[in-house]
C-alpha cells in the first residue's frame, strides 16, 4: 500500500515542489490550504500535479487546534511536513501575533495531534537559517547558536525547539531541517531574488524603468528549491529524528544578485553613491535600480552561509544548482511569464 503524507502549506513554493516529489515516489498526498477568497492553486498547476489522482487538497487552517486533531485522525498519515508559515520576515515586524500564531502555535498543534492520535507518525518541521540571525560564526551549522533577530525567526525558533523536545520527551520521529534560502521560478513575488528577476525581465521588455530594493549588501546561502524538497524527504527516511541544515556553503550580495541578473538581461549597469543614495544606471544613463528605504527592516540578517556537512555525509545529500544556473533559470521563466501578459 502507497504511504500517506500531508503537506501544510502546499499553495506555497517548497509544498508544491514536495508535492510533485512524493507523488513521483508513489505516495498518497495531502495537501492542507487554508481558505482564501481566491483558490492559488498556480504551483501545483505550473508543476502539472493539480488533479493527480492521488493528490487531495483539504481546506484547514493550523492554527485551528480541533481541525488539525480531526485531520490528522481522519487521514491517518505517515508522515506530515510542517511547511505552513507566514515566512515573510517584513511582514513578521508588522503582524508579529499572527506570525507567531501560525508559525510557533500551528507546529504545537500538529505535534499535540500526533502525540494523541498516533505517536508512530514521521514529523518534519520547516526551520530556518533565520534563526541563526546575526551569530558572528563565519559559516553555520547544526551546532551554531541561535540569534533570532525578526518575529519571524523567534517564531521559528520556538517550533525548532518544540520538536527537538518532543522527540525527546515522547519518542516522536520529529525533526527539522533548518533550511537556507532556497529559490525557485515558483517564488513568491515579494521575496528578493524573484523580485529581482521579475522587475529585470520588465525592464528588459520595457515594462518598467527601475528596481526598487532595500538592503543592498546582506548576503545570503541560495539554493534551489527542488534540490532542498528532496532533502526533506530524505530527513524522514533516516534511521533517527535528527536536525539537519541545508545549504549551498556559498554566500552572496543582493548586489552581486542584480548584477548577475542584468549580465544574463544584456543590460551593462554602473553603480553611483552609496547608502540610501546609491543607485546603478544602463548606458544610456536610465537609472535602473535605487534605494527605497521603505525595503530596509527594523533589523536585518547581515551574512548566511550554511554548513551542510552532516546532510551530505548522512544523507547523501548534494545539491547541484549553483546562483548562476538559479538566476538564469528564474529570470528566463519571468521572461516568459511577462512576455505573456
Ligand atoms: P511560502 O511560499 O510562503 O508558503 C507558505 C505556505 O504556508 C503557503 O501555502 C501558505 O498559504 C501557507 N499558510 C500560511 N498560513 C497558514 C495557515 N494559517 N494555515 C495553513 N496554511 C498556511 O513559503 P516557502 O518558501 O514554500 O517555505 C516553506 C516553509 O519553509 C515555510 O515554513 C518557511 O518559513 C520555511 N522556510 C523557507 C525557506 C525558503 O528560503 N523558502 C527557508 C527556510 C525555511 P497561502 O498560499 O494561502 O498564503
Ligand atoms: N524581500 C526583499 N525585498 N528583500 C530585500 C529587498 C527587497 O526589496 N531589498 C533588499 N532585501 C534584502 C533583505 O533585507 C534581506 O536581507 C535579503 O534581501 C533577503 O530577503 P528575502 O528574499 O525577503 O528573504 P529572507 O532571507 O528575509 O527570508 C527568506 O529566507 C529565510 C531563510 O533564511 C524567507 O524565505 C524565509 O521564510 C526563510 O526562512
């Protein structure tokens, strides 16, 4: 008989990338969306996997504590991936209590309910390099201390620590994976490098004039997305519930992230002043990106670069997508999408 899992946050990039995954593997997928007032079910489209036979979508949302108990007893899974979040870190600054709710509360009530109904139920919980904040180790790794430094990561943080102690405390198969950036054509909109790559392609077709952007100068660990949703599986395939960190153990600039970007557009850029001020024009002198501080955070993660040693020894894990394939990848399908509309 084909395994059960249910994915929380399959609408969102890494559920639908995982989605795909385990119904290649043969699995019975469900996928738990909350109700909005316009299905977005574009991933699951985009990926062709929308009305795969073995795929169910349920309407529930996780920070309902009896509709994540009755799921989990109705379904009677084999593994549950925690992929649920307001993982937006601006946003966490704004609504810090709905953050925490869906991101620290949702991951107590999936392993409440697994507690209760079946204690033999694999769990995966979405952590992040977020968490890690601004701990002034050069590279991080699972033994890295934690240094939240958004509502977002301390959110994250307290669902990271809730299933180390439930694994301890009852035996659970918990674990999580504290993933580094991870990156797809399937990005939401607001994050960074798909905005990047969306407003250069506008720009390349003469959609707009300029990208707006915050904080040139934080550097981050981006991979690709699909490489890092095999990892999750492989994570609950192992002999014991450990935390694993995934990541690329390379590092860039938002900066050097639009240059590559305008390189691949055949748009040569120059960049001028410095601070809020600074700004980068094309040949002919259109200014192609500024500053809007409107972007920058109350604080910021300065410099992410992951240790995925223990994944790559333990699990075989070994992602392949470097930043130029990503970039290329990423601002072709915008291409394409702006072309269209
Ligand atoms: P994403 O695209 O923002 O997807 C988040 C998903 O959570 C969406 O499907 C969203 O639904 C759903 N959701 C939000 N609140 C919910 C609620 N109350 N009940 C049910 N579903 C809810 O995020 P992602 O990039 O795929 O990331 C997946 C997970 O990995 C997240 O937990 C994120 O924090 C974590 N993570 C991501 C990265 C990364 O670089 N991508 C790195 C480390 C960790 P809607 O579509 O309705 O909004
Ligand atoms: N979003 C955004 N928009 N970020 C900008 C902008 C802008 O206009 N300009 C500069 N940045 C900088 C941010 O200040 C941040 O330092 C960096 O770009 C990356 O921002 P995001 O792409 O929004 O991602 P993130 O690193 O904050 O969070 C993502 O990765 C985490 C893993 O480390 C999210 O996917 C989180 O959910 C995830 O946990």
């Amino acid at each position: 008989m084909s395994k059960k899992a249910i994915i929380t946050g399959i609408t969102g990039q890494d559920g639908a990338y995982l989605a795909a995954l385990l119904l290649a593997k043969g699995y019975a997928v469900y996928g738990i969306y909350r109700r909005v007032s316009t299905p977005n079910f574009w991933r699951l489209r985009a990926l062709g996997i929308e009305e795969h036979a073995a795929l169910t979508l349920i309407e529930t949302d996780i920070t309902d504590s009896s509709a994540v108990f009755a799921l989990i007893e109705s379904i009677e899974p084999d593994e549950i991936y925690n992929l649920a979040a307001q993982s937006f870190v601006p946003s966490s600054f704004t609504q810090p209590l709905a953050t925490m709710h869906t991101n620290a509360l949702g991951a107590l009530h999936l392993l409440e309910a697994i507690r209760i109904c079946n204690p033999k139920i694999r769990f995966y919980q979405a952590s992040t390099s977020e968490m890690f904040g601004n701990t002034g180790s050069p590279t991080q790794n699972e033994q890295s201390p934690f240094c939240p430094c958004s509502p977002y990561a301390t959110s994250k943080l307290y669902a990271h620590w809730l299933t180390i102690n439930y694994a301890q405390s009852y035996q659970l198969f918990a674990c999580s994976g504290i993933l580094f950036n991870h990156e797809s054509p399937l990005r939401g909109i607001e994050f960074v490098t798909r905005k990047i790559t969306d407003s250069v392609a506008k720009i390349s077709l003469g959609k707009i004039e300029c990208l707006e952007l915050g904080n040139l100068y934080a550097k981050r660990d981006w991979g690709f997305a699909k490489e890092y949703v095999e990892g999750m599986w492989q994570m609950l395939q192992y002999d014991t519930p450990e935390t694993f960190v995934l990541a690329t153990g390379k590092s860039y600039s938002i900066k050097e992230f639009v240059e590559y970007c305008f390189t691949l557009a055949k748009i040569p850029i120059a960049w001028e002043n410095s601070g809020a001020r600074e700004i980068a024009r094309d040949e002919r002198g259109i200014v192609r990106v500024r500053i809007n501080p409107k972007y920058y955070r109350p604080s910021d993660v300065d410099c992410l670069i992951g240790d995925a040693s223990k994944a790559r020894k333990l699990l075989g894990w070994n992602p392949s997508c470097d930043l130029q394939q990503l970039c290329k990848l990423m601002l072709e399908s915008d291409m394409q999408h702006n072309l269209r509309s």
